[in-house]
C-alpha cells in the first residue's frame, strides 16, 4: 500500500501513546507501519535525495505538529508522551486532522503578524511549483521556529541566559575577541544577564535582560524600565531585552522613547526564533536543493536553423 501522508498518522500515533507511558520518536516506527500493513521495502523507502526514510520523516511529522497543537507533550528530548487535550481528543479521533489544521493554522497567522518570514498569498489551486516550493519552504521555517522557542521554554533559565549571549555572539557582536560574552552571576544580576564586550579594553559593552517567558506572558513596560534603570546602574547606554513570549504596547513605545540617550532594543519570541535559525545556532541544514534553470545567454549565443 502506498506510504500514509503524515496527517494519517496522527490519530494511529495517539493511540499508540496511550498505551504506553511514553516513546521515543524511533519507537513509533514499527508498531505504525504493522497498523498500516508496511512492507519492510516500504518503510525503508527513502526520498529521492536519499535524504532519509519517507515513512519515518512522516511520523516525525505528524508528532511534531501535535506537539505544537499541545495534543502531545515532550518531558525530555525525543520522548513523547499523550497530554491532557490529546485524550481529551481521541473521545473523538475523526476531528483530530481539522482541530490540528485549524490550530496550526492560527499559530502560524500569530507566527507572521510577530515579524516571521511573509510569504505571498496564492490560490491553493493555482500554485506554479516555484510557488509549491517556496510555500513549503515558508511553512518548514515557521514549524521550526515554533519548534525552536518549544525547546527553549523546556530549558532553564540559566540556560537560556547562556544562549542568548551565543546568540549575539553569532550574529558578529563581540567579534573576534576571545571571551568576549558572559553570563553574569545567578543570585544578584542586578538585573543584567549578560555582557557582550565590543572591544578588546572593554570600553564599551553591551548588556543583555532575558525573559523565558510562556507565549502568552508578555513583557510589560515596567520590566522594560528596570532594566534601563539596571543600565544606567552599570554606566551603559546600551541594552538588549530578550523575551520567548511578547511585548506590551506600553513597553514597545517606552524602549522607542528613549530617544537615544539609552538605546534599547527589543527582540521578541517570534524574532529570537528567526535569528537562531538565521545564524544557525543549534541548527544543521538538513538538506540542501538546487533549482537550476536554463543559461540564456549560453544558448542564444549557439547558431539556430534557419528557416528556408
């Protein structure tokens, strides 16, 4: 039979999770393929780039876009277990694929209005494979952003006061300076998580607040003046706040304010999730696809028949 497209694996995978207390992403595989009647030349059926197994890279897939609808939960990496709203669910398996769609497709809506790569709208029906092309791409990089700030909000604190100084790190401040960022000390921060030294004396530097933050808490206006207060308490003009969740409309006009005296800038989930991604921190390119078309200029140059 043919490989089953993601979206039919989801109710299958779900009920295999309620019978056991959690599995690994690999321990899908088998007991998936005996539900659909795979052969074992079909599940190891890879992609024509030879970039993986197809059935396997689908059942990633369809866990992946539960985890993000909060039908699944991961309680360590690759683990995934059944969560409340999942059982809740499978009272009735037959509107689990529209309850996901209708889900995904209001998180990737949000994803775009906090500043995720647009992408043009098309007519479904009417898409060139250029534009096929381009959606999927748009679509991969939002589920993976999801993914990212996913990650992220299941590490602590600390961690993520140590991956934001990378993450400024990789995006050139600092330079080639050796140790030019760190995380300042746990208990009395003084509100400052981090340091970012811009040249070798340290004459100027530039001072990090993180938040993790669940999506729907965001930073106010009050947080954003403690940390200019923590500025000034630091001799510094210049600061960056680092949230996975959101800003107030109060503290976004309170940081463009400022008019220059103090330069804050502002860095949202939705934006952190697109420079880790951009600046490859944590990330490996999975596969790489070239789209070649004909050189013109090659083949206008060549003699045509000539009609006689």
């Amino acid at each position: 039979m043919p490989i089953p497209k993601y979206s039919d694996i989801q109710v299958p995978a779900l009920k295999l999770l309620t019978e056991n207390d959690s599995l690994l992403l690999r321990e899908f595989e088998a007991p998936l393929a005996e539900h659909f009647g795979l052969t074992e030349s079909e599940v190891s059926q890879e992609y024509a780039s030879g970039n993986g197994k197809i059935f396997y890279d689908r059942v990633s897939w369809a866990l992946s876009y539960m985890n993000m609808v909060g039908l699944v939960r991961k309680p360590k990496r690759g683990t995934y277990q059944i969560s409340d709203l999942g059982e809740e669910k499978l009272l009735t398996p037959d509107r689990i694929g529209a309850f996901i769609r209708d889900q995904i497709s209001k998180r990737t809506l949000d994803d775009k209005t906090q500043n995720s790569p647009e992408s043009p709208q098309f007519e479904e029906d009417n898409l060139t494979p250029q534009e096929e092309l381009y959606k999927s791409y748009t679509q991969i990089q939002i589920t993976t952003y999801s993914e990212i700030i996913d990650v992220i909000l299941s590490k602590t604190p600390r961690e993520f006061e140590k991956l934001v100084v990378m993450l400024l790190q990789c995006m050139g401040y600092g330079g080639e300076i050796k140790s030019s960022g760190k995380v300042t000390n746990y208990t009395n921060d003084k509100g400052i998580d981090g340091i970012i030294k811009e040249d070798i004396l340290g004459l100027g530097r530039i001072h990090i607040q993180a938040k993790r933050y669940n999506r729907n808490n965001s930073v106010g206006r009050e947080e954003i003046q403690k940390f200019v207060g923590a500025l000034a308490t630091a001799q510094s003009n210049k600061g960056v706040f680092i949230t996975t969740s959101s800003y107030s409309k109060g503290a976004i006009e309170y940081a463009e304010s400022l008019n220059g005296a103090t330069t804050v800038i502002l860095i949202d989930g939705a934006k952190l999730a697109e420079y880790i991604y951009e600046y490859e921190l944590g990330m490996q390119v999975e596969q790489t696809i070239k789209i070649k078309k004909m050189d013109s200029d090659f083949w206008d140059s060549m003699d045509v028949i000539s009609e006689e």
